[in-house]
C-alpha cells in the first residue's frame, strides 16, 4: 500500500524533535521499499494535510505532552486521535481536521488509513538537539513497531 | 473588579492569553496580553559556527522558515563581508516572493478573513477556511491549495526543500537556476498575479460593498495612530526584501531613515513587570507608555504599516491597488505622498496589496534575463565580527544579528523578529477595542471576545517566534470574573 510516514516536530526543542528522530530512523531501515516514503515537517495544520495528500495511508510520529503516561510512554493511536499529539495542529492556518476536511472538499486524495505514534516527552521547553534519556530509548521501540506494522499490512 | 481572560488566543501560533480587568462598573480598567515565552534560542546559537544560522534560525518557528533563512543569510553576507552576485540576490528575493505569496494567501483565507467573509459574530466552528468555502463557494478552497502547491515548488526548485529552504549560503545561493525552472516559475508568478487580483476582488466584493464592514473597518474600535516601520528602496517605494529601514510619524512625516545594521541606534526594548514580552519603541521619540501620538515611541511594523512609511509600490497592479486603498480612506497627499491609514483592520486589505505586489515582482525577477546566470556565489574569505541581516517578514520587520571571532564561531547572536515590534501596538489595540466594546451592563458574549480578539488577529501576530514557543492545541477559555474575583462566566472553544 502506497504509505507516507511522516515525522513531526521541532528539531531543536529536546524531545519534540522525537518524531523527526524516528523518521529519520525509518528512512534508513526502510530504504529500498518503493511503497513506503518517508519525510520531515516542522509544522502541522495545512502542511500536514499536504504532506498526507497523494497517498493511500499516512503514518506520523511526533511527540506527546499530557498523554498521561510516563516519558518515553508509546501511544499508538487512530485517527480519532490526531488532535491530541503536540503538532499535529497548526494555530497559524487550520486544525488538522479542518485542513483534512478542506483537502477533501478541494479534491485532494487524501490517506483512508492514518495511524500516528506518539511518544509522551518531558522537556519541550530547553533548546536543544538531544533526546532526554527515557525518550531517547523509545525511538528504536517505535521504529520496530511501524517496521512491523507495516510488513504485516504490505 | 472584574477580571475578562481571554486564554489562549485562538487560531495564533503560540498560546498567550489577554487579561481584561473591569471596574466596579462594568467599564474596562486595564487590558494586559500576556504570553509565555522559552528563552535561550540566542544562546543555543553561540558557540556554533555562523554559516550554520540559516538553517538553524529557520527551525525556530514552523510558519516563516523562509524569512528566518533570508534575515541569516543576508547577516552572514555581511559578517563574512562578502558581495554575492546579482544573480543570487534575485534568486534569494524570488524565493522570498513565492514565500509572500503563500503567508498572505494562507493568512488571508485561513485566519484574518473568515471574520469578515464568515462575519466577526459567527459561531467560532464556521470561522475558519471551511467557513470561506461555505460562503464564497469551493473554487475558493481550491484555488489557495493550488496556489500554496505551486509555489511551495518554487520553493523547494530554489530553495533546495521545500518550506525549509537550505540553498543559502554567505555571498550567495548553492545552486543556480535552469532555463527549464525559470519557465514554470514564470507561468506560477503569472498565475500567483491572477490569484492575488481574485483575492482583492473577493475582499472588495465582501468587505468593500458592506457598509456595516466598512463602519467596523473605519470605526474607532479599531484606530490606533502611532509611528510605522517598514524597508523602502532607493525611491521610497515598498520593498519587502532589502533597503533601509524609514519610519514615519503618525502624521506621515519622515522621523529616520536607517541602514539596518543601526537599528541599536534607533530601536530600545521597555520591558514591563506583568509580562515576559519586551516591547520594542523608538529611542529618537522615548518609551511614554502603551499609548499613541507623535510624542510616544510605540511604532508599528505590519503590512499596514508598510504602506504608511513608503511613497508608492514598484510595480503597477499594486500601485493602483495602493493608490484606491488611499482614495478609499480619503488619505490626503502630504509632501508628495499619502498620510498614513491608522485603521487597523485595514491591515487585511494591505496583506492582500502586498500579495499582489509579490506576485508581479515575482514575475519581474522570473523574467529578468540575470536570473538563469550560472554565477551564484563569491566566497567569502574573512570574517569582520558582526553583521546584521533584515528583511521584511510578512509580521513585520525581521533582523538578525551575529557576532563572531576571526574564526567565525558565534559570541553573540540577538533577533527581533516580526512580532516583537509589534507588542506595544498589539496590547493598545486589545485594550482600544475592550474599552470600546465593553461597557457597563453590557454582558460579554463570544461574538463581542471574537471582535476584541479581532483587534491582534489583524497583527498576524507569530508568538512561536516572539516568545520561542512552540504550538500544541489551541483550545481557548474565558472567564469573566466579578470585581471580587468570582468566576461568573467560563467559555471554552477548541482553537
């Protein structure tokens, strides 16, 4: 199934930039699957949607404050909960359901099947270009379970 | 007194919150706009090497990458003092064009306009893009997925990635332009041009022949006379990606004209006990307090603003836009120029002059015989210790500042961004529009917080890049207090 896995966050805010770590991770165990891309943004909202549009599924990876879990703490989670991760919204232009929703009005084909991995962070306010240690430790646990995920569905 | 809080503010990058306080009557008080604010981005920078700033400084904030990378390059131009080619610089501004294009397109359909096109006292789930849709018809929705599309293209064609561009390098651009580029980025300015004439016509057609929206636009709520900002060519006229910087007083007469890299000569920042922002005011003129005329230092630097300081625009679709905005608002001549709109709301309509003029520069650089030449870059040699880079973002004035040894490590690094400049105009404008809209008796409904909440969307204020925070969900709340801080009333709306 043609499938865009998609990383969010900010690179240099600490464990915000957890989802680009996992993506980055993904694009070197998944090179050479011709129906699975991978990208980075750094914004939610329109961007996402656009990113998402073109293709069948959508996989994004991004960090999480408020889960309720731990640091570190994995969220595999449906589409119903989009809106709960940290950047899937874009306060500048849309909501990410308002984006999707205006994708689809405009004709845009748009991914039945959108899954999103979500680490719960602990610091999302220090500059900063590393993962705190609990954090750190999540991204080979999720990158085995989109791996999986995704040659269970293939 | 009764405590109004509005918090956060919705559909704005960053979260911050605005504190009404009401006297034992029911009138305003005081009006505060708070917001929380990550520090140290300056100092994560120092220590690394300079040339890593473009690409660093344009992760700050998701939403203008663009302007971040142009700001750092055009500071390391001069750090490293290194002249690029002709060809570089076009290619750096028609970059900087598609970018223009797009903020404004995405601002004006997506934030700022559906208060008008949905209207200011609709339910907040109708006020957004899919609202405009509703009310102005589908082939809205896709002509600004088309037009976000193309020129995201052009950003990533030069740029190297899209949205995040990575080509720029001090005393030039990595890669130069084919032929075969230059002929689609010119089909996409053409197109860019037609969209942004629809786009002037869709706010004529909504705003323009509503005389109950041309009241709100007019009406004092909304009016705030202080100083604008904004860069100008060689003649004065609007320049969005390199000049000097001109500000003019409230009645349209030159205060200063300044190469950018003086702006500590000009500019000094208050800072105030109820909030981390630091307001940034004109030193000539003196800090007097949240309040305009010519004798206070508040300035304002927005798209509006832009109008106010230059003579005219450079190219000719926008000129004529620019000359019926004037008419519009009876703005009389003055020295040879127009005196300045101090009608807030009228910042939407510049925004969409500002796309227009955008587009037709685009077009003039994608068809400058210069820009497909293969000489990009100049090497630069030595490092001289500081350089400053501005340009214009779409919220405002952007520079950049670094400092650096003979090995080109960063010692020092200070930005105002867009939004910064605009802190002291944003909080007299929240507290103008609370004063006017809130009145004793009168009970505070949604639609009333949304015309106040109005008065700073119109700023396109950025917080993620004035504070260095970052956006999650945007829910908003509002209380209402009575004066012996009793919650009376609690709104909640998702962002």
């Amino acid at each position: 199934m043609d499938t865009i896995v998609i990383g969010l966050g900010n690179p240099v805010l600490a464990d915000d930039r957890v989802g680009l770590e996992i993506a980055h991770c993904l694009e070197e165990r998944l090179r050479g699957r011709s129906d699975v891309g991978v990208t980075q943004i750094f914004c939610g909202g329109m961007n996402l949607m656009e990113a998402m549009a073109g293709h069948e599924r959508a996989i994004i990876v991004d960090a999480m404050t408020g889960g309720g879990g731990s640091p570190g703490t994995v969220y595999a989670l449906g589409p119903g909960a989009l809106l709960h991760s940290r950047n899937t919204c874009s306060s500048h232009d849309a909501s990410l359901s308002v984006a999707l929703e205006l994708g689809a009005l405009a004709g845009l084909r748009l991914p039945r099947d959108v899954r999103i991995w979500a680490v719960e962070a602990d610091d999302v306010s220090t500059f900063s270009e590393n993962l705190t240690p609990h954090v750190r430790h999540a991204v080979p646990l999720v990158v085995e379970d989109v791996v999986r995920h995704l040659e269970s569905t293939e | 007194m009764k405590r109004v809080t509005i918090n956060p503010i919705t559909r704005l990058e960053g979260h911050g919150k605005i504190e009404i306080f009401l006297d034992e009557e029911g009138n305003v008080a005081n009006a505060y706009f708070q917001v929380p604010e990550l520090r140290g981005f300056e100092q994560f920078c120092v220590g690394r090497r300079a040339e890593e700033m473009p690409v660093i400084t344009n992760r700050i904030c998701g939403v203008c990458p663009e302007a971040h990378h142009m700001a750092a390059v055009k500071a390391l131009d001069r750090l490293f003092a290194v002249e690029p080619p002709a060809a570089a610089k076009k290619i750096r501004e028609l970059l900087y064009m598609a970018f223009f294009v797009t903020d404004h397109t995405t601002h004006f359909y997506a934030l700022g306009g559906p208060d008008f096109i949905v209207g200011p006292d609709a339910p907040p789930a109708e006020r957004n893009i899919l609202g405009v849709i509703r009310k102005v018809g589908l082939d809205v929705g896709k002509r600004v997925i088309e037009c976000r599309a193309r020129n995201h293209r052009v950003i990533q064609m030069l740029g190297g990635r899209q949205i995040h561009p990575v080509a720029g390098l001090p005393g030039g651009w990595s890669k130069s332009v084919s032929e075969e580029e230059r002929r689609e980025i010119e089909e996409i300015a053409r197109q860019n041009i037609e969209f942004a004439l629809f786009s002037l016509g869709v706010f004529e057609a909504i705003v323009l022949q509503n005389p109950e929206y041309v009241e709100m636009v007019r009406s004092d709520v909304y009016h705030d006379a202080t100083y604008s900002m904004g860069t100008v060519d060689g003649h004065n006229r609007l320049n969005l990606f390199d000049g000097e910087i001109r500000v003019v007083d409230p009645d349209g007469g030159e205060l200063v004209k300044y190469d950018p890299s003086d702006y500590t000569a000009h500019i000094a920042e208050r800072v105030e006990p109820w909030t981390y922002l630091k307001f940034p005011y004109l030193k000539q003129v003196g800090w007097k307090g949240f309040r305009g005329g010519k004798d206070s230092g508040v300035y304002s630097a927005t798209p509006l603003s832009r109008l106010n300081v230059c003579d005219g625009l450079a190219t000719p679709r926008a000129q004529e836009q620019f000359e019926k905005f004037q008419e519009a608002f009876g703005s009389a001549k003055a020295g040879g120029r127009y005196r300045p709109v101090h009608h807030r709301l009228a910042t939407h309509w510049a925004r969409l002059i500002e796309l227009l003029y955008a587009a037709e520069h685009m077009l003039e650089l994608a068809t400058d015989p210069e820009i497909t030449s293969p000489h990009v870059r100049n090497l630069p040699v030595t490092c001289v210790g500081r350089g400053v880079g501005s340009v214009e973002a779409p919220r405002g004035t952007l520079t950049h500042d670094y400092s650096a040894g003979p090995d080109g490590i960063l010692t020092k690094v200070n930005l105002i961004v867009g939004t910064t400049n605009n802190h002291a105009a944003i909080a007299m404008s929240i507290r103008k529009a609370a004063e006017k809209l809130i009145r004793a008796g009168r009970v505070v409904e949604e639609g009333l917080l949304n015309r106040i909440e109005m008065a700073f969307r119109l700023y396109d204020p950025c917080l993620s890049c004035a504070t260095h925070a970052l956006p999650g969900e945007m829910p908003l709340v509002v209380n209402i207090n009575n004066h012996s801080g009793e919650q009376i009333r609690s709104f909640r709306r998702e962002g």
